[in-house]
C-alpha cells in the first residue's frame, strides 16, 4: 500500500511538472507572439514611410524632368528665334508642342513607376499587418495550455488506480 502511494505521489508530482512546464511554454509563445507582432507592425509602418517617399520622389522626378523641359523649349526658341525663323507658328511650333508632350509623357512615367513601386510598398505593408494579426491569434490561454497534460495525467493516474483496486480485489488483495 506504501509503494501505491509512494508512486501515487511521484505520478503527481510529475503531472505538476509538465503542467508548469506546459503553462509556462504558453506564457513563452504569447510573449514572442507579441514581440513578433510588434516587429511585424513597425515594418509595416516602415513600409508605408517607403510608399509615401517614393511618391514625393516620383513627383519631385517629374516636376525636374518638366523644368528641363522647359529648358530644352526655350534653347528650341532661342536657336530659331536668332535664325530669323518666326518661332510661334509653323514646324518650330510643331517641334516645341512635339518636346512639350514627349516631356509630359516621361513625366508621367515617371510618375507612373514611382506610383507602381509605392503601391508594391503598400502592399507589403498589408502583408507584414496581417502577419501581425495572425501571430497575435496563435496566442492561448496558458491556464487552458497547462489543462490539457493536469486533465490528461490525473485521469490516465485515476484510470491506472481504479484498475489497479478492480485488480487487488479480484485477488483478494483488496479491502
């Protein structure tokens, strides 16, 4: 009877064990759960920083590629202009209007580029706060994590004990 209980109480005292180890394990994942969230959403908010600036460089691009422009017209009016060529009417008017849209068109482009790479940013950014979301949902209670071996062990001890007792008394061993 003193060998039941003797092994009766190393069974719990091992069940104890891995129910600490099981609570504290959960309490671990939450924390990294949190840090890694946290690290997810810092990059995101990273990321929409990056969209924002390429956005401004896609307009300050475009905005210097329109002022060269605008340089490359006024030599084309000058150089005509001291040929004798009148410079508003005719093919020297045509060739400005023809810069000026070829200008405006890489202009756009560039702006249309920038605008691509800010929405890839954009992206990623939705991508790193769903990462959050979805570490942040693997947390669990760690009193339910630490259940399920407490549950488990003492119902495994309980089902070992009563079979032993149906045994003992089957043999007249019990009371």
């Amino acid at each position: 009877m003193a060998l039941d209980f003797l092994g009766s109480l190393i069974a719990g005292a091992g069940i104890g064990f891995q129910t600490r180890a099981a609570y504290d394990a959960a309490k671990a994942q939450n924390l990294a759960a949190e840090w890694n969230a946290g690290i997810a959403r810092q990059n995101a908010d990273d990321l929409d920083s990056l969209a924002a600036n390429q956005r401004l460089l896609g307009e300050k691009a475009a905005g210097d590629l329109r002022r060269h422009v605008a340089g490359v017209i006024g030599e084309q009016r000058a150089v005509t202009g001291a040929s004798g060529v009148k410079v508003d009417a005719g093919s020297s008017a045509v060739a400005q209007a023809s810069t000026a849209a070829m200008g405006e068109y890489d202009a756009q482009t560039l702006l249309y580029n920038h605008e691509m790479q800010a929405m890839d940013f954009q992206r990623q950014a939705r991508n790193q706060r769903s990462q959050a979301s979805l570490m942040l949902a693997t947390k669990q209670n760690p009193w339910l994590a630490a259940a399920a071996p407490a549950v488990t062990g003492y119902s495994n001890l309980w089902h070992h004990y009563g079979q032993q007792s149906y045994v003992d008394r089957r043999m007249g061993m019990g009371g």
